[in-house]
C-alpha cells in the first residue's frame, strides 16, 4: 500500500516537473521574441522600414540581399520564431494537460 502512495507521489510530482518547465519554456521564448521585435523597432528607428519589415523578413529567407544589411531582417526572425516556438509550447502544454 505504501508502494502504491510512493509511486503515485512520485508520477504527480514528476508530471508537475515537467509541466513548469512546459510554462517556463513558453514564457522565456515568448518574452525573448518580445525582446527582438523591441529591438528590431529600435534599430529601424522609422516607420517606413517597419512598414516594409514583412517583405524585407522574406527576402533574408529567400535570400536576397537587402540595402537595410541582414541585421534588421535577422531580428525580426528571430523574434518570429521564438513567439511561435512559445505559442506552440505552450498550445503543446495546454493539449496535454486537456487530456
């Protein structure tokens, strides 16, 4: 009996384990893609560049060069996909914690 309330103990803390690191895997992704859009707003320091900041992003993936230099394009990927490996950690933590 005993046995039983050991291993039961020991599989809800392993699962509240991995369900804070879940949550802070989200949190430190989304707030770090925060961090880079901040930046890349800082560093374009003019509303046209941030207005054309979708095609320039598509070029650097394509790979074309752009006369804004890769720093720009390459801040705002980054912070595209961290706030989508967020969302995604944490739609991943929400779907196992439904079941």
């Amino acid at each position: 009996m005993t046995d039983q309330t050991l291993s039961a103990d020991t599989h809800d803390t392993k699962s509240a384990n991995q369900s804070i690191f879940w949550v802070a895997a989200a949190a430190l992704l989304i707030s770090f893609g925060a961090t880079m859009f901040l930046f890349s707003a800082a560093y374009a320091k003019d509303v046209e560049t941030l207005l054309k900041a979708p095609e320039l992003v598509w070029a650097f993936i394509c790979g074309q060069p752009s006369e804004y230099g890769v720093t720009l394009p390459l801040l705002l990927t980054a912070g595209t996909m961290a706030v989508l490996g967020g969302v995604v950690t944490t739609g991943v933590t929400w779907w196992r914690h439904r079941n």
